[in-house]
C-alpha cells in the first residue's frame, strides 16, 4: 500500500486509489489509522505550500452548492444554540484548507464575515484575486488570528492531512467564541463502503495520513474539550463527467466509456450528489 506522492506532488484530487505515503496500522478499539512511519511535518509543509491544480475549479457550481448545504447546517445549529435567528448579528467564520475559497464567497453572500487559511499558494493568491476574499497563505499552525474571534470554524477534508490533529484542535479551540462551532468534514473509514473495499477504497491517498471513523473523531474530540452536536453523512456535489472520470483509479478504458456515454446522453454535466456513506460530518462545540 505505501507508495509516493507521484509526479504531481500532493493535490487535492488523484485517482492513484491505495496509495499511502507510509503503510496504515489501526486501533483495534475505535478502528483509526494512521501512517507508519508518519512522513516528516516540514515534508508535507512543504508539499501542500506548492500544491496547485485546477480540477476543483471546473467544477465550481458543485463546490458551491455543498459549501451552502455546510453553511445553512452551521447556522440551523448556531440557532438553536443560541436560541435565536442566525443573522440577529454578523457572524465570523475561519475557514481552514480552504484552497480557493468557495465556501468563504458563499458565506459572504448569506451575510457572514471571513477569514480563510491555505497553505497553498496558488490557491491562496488564487481566493484573493478571484473572489477578493481574505485567504492568508499560511498552515494552521502558523495562521495568526484572533482569539475568540470566531463563531464557526470549518475544516473541511482538512483533519486527515494533520499530522497532529490533537494539537490542531486546541488551536481551532483557541479562536472560537464561547460557544462557538467547529464544522469537520471527511472520510469514514469505518464505513461499510470503505471496509468493503479495503486497500482500494477511494479516499486511500497520498495526501492522507490519518484515517478517523466516527468513533475515533469523537474520542479526539471529546479529549480537546468538544462536544459532539450533530454527526451525520456528508456527501459532496460534483458532475455526472467528474464522478465517472474518478473511476480511473480502477478502469481508465471503462471511465473513458461511461464518460462518453453521459456525454451523448447530455447528463455529463449534469450536478448530482451521491452519498455513498463513506464522507462523515461533524459539528462539535467548544466547552
């Protein structure tokens, strides 16, 4: 299973499926994973400083889309929390990995003011000079915010990438507001799709060094002084094109096919949301 990064270096779409920077050793209590050995910290700095790709951006009205599912989720649960009206007052959200900053441009139109962390330069430099966005080029653990000066943090297909995600979520803690939310999407590796498929589960890859179920988000959760709120599935929307195209990480002949099929069918492009049950959603407050 242990392989390297490829040609590209580390970027957030692949279909090199199974491949791990290290071999993957789980707990047998809550079923983790996690990379043996853990590739060095500055070596993945390093990597996700001069990751770039544009596949994301063709597919932007799907990004768009499940960033606003996250967002109306964020602000049901900061409502009822807070037993009033989302919007009463202006309300700040810190975006972390949020690469070119769809879900921050969302949020400003729903009325929140944002603050977004990428160490990628591209996509940083890229969410200011598209959508004017404030995106500070940075990692989490060099980002200079605020304390408490958020209402939500998102961390969306971010945790998974840390090699210490422990720390990183007292430093997420360090910048919320009492009562604050922190939002946390990512693959579930305890679920039935991804024990069924083993080493060829979609979401083994080389950007990947921790593999969390939902036992194991909640137990680190739970140890950094968050409370669970609201755990389900976390599905994303992309096109018809993009999903077939993925499955050349099996059969490239056979996702060449089916994407032409789509196409003369006139659905490739066609935005759709399949929840395969393997993508987990959590919003957890801060004690």
């Amino acid at each position: 299973m242990a392989g390297e990064a490829g040609p590209d270096g580390l970027i957030p779409t692949t279909d090199r499926y199974g491949t791990a920077l290290g071999d993957i050793v789980r707990c047998g209590y809550c079923g983790h994973g996690q990379l043996e050995p853990m590739p060095a910290t500055a070596v993945l700095e390093s990597a996700y400083a001069e990751a770039a790709s544009d596949d994301y951006l063709r597919e932007e009205a799907g990004q768009r889309a499940t960033a606003r599912t996250m967002l109306a989720r964020i602000e049901r649960k900061l409502a009822q929390e807070r037993g009033q009206a989302p919007f009463l007052q202006k309300l700040a959200l810190l975006d972390l990995g949020c690469w070119v900053g769809f879900l921050l441009a969302e949020a400003r139109q729903r009325g929140w003011t944002g603050v977004g962390v990428e160490p990628s330069a591209w996509a940083s430099a890229l969410a200011r000079e598209r959508f004017g966005l404030d995106v500070r080029t940075s990692g989490l653990f060099e980002a200079d915010l605020d304390p408490g000066g958020f209402d939500a943090v998102v961390m969306a297909d971010v945790i998974e990438h840390l090699p210490d995600p422990g720390a990183a979520l007292d430093r997420v803690a360090s910048w919320l507001v009492p009562g604050g939310v922190l939002a946390l999407a990512l693959p579930d590796a305890g679920s039935p799709i991804a024990r069924a498929l083993g080493e060829r589960w979609w979401s083994i890859l080389p950007t990947h060094v921790q593999y969390f179920t939902r036992g194991s988000l909640e137990i680190l959760l739970s140890r950094h002084a968050f409370r669970v709120l609201e755990a389900r599935t976390a599905p994303k929307a992309f096109t018809v094109r993009y999903y077939l195209e993925r499955l050349r990480g099996y059969s490239p002949p056979a996702a060449e096919r089916l994407v032409e099929t789509a196409e003369r069918a006139g659905i490739a492009d066609r935005l759709v949301t399949p929840d395969f049950g393997d993508r987990m959603w959590m919003l957890a407050r801060a004690r």
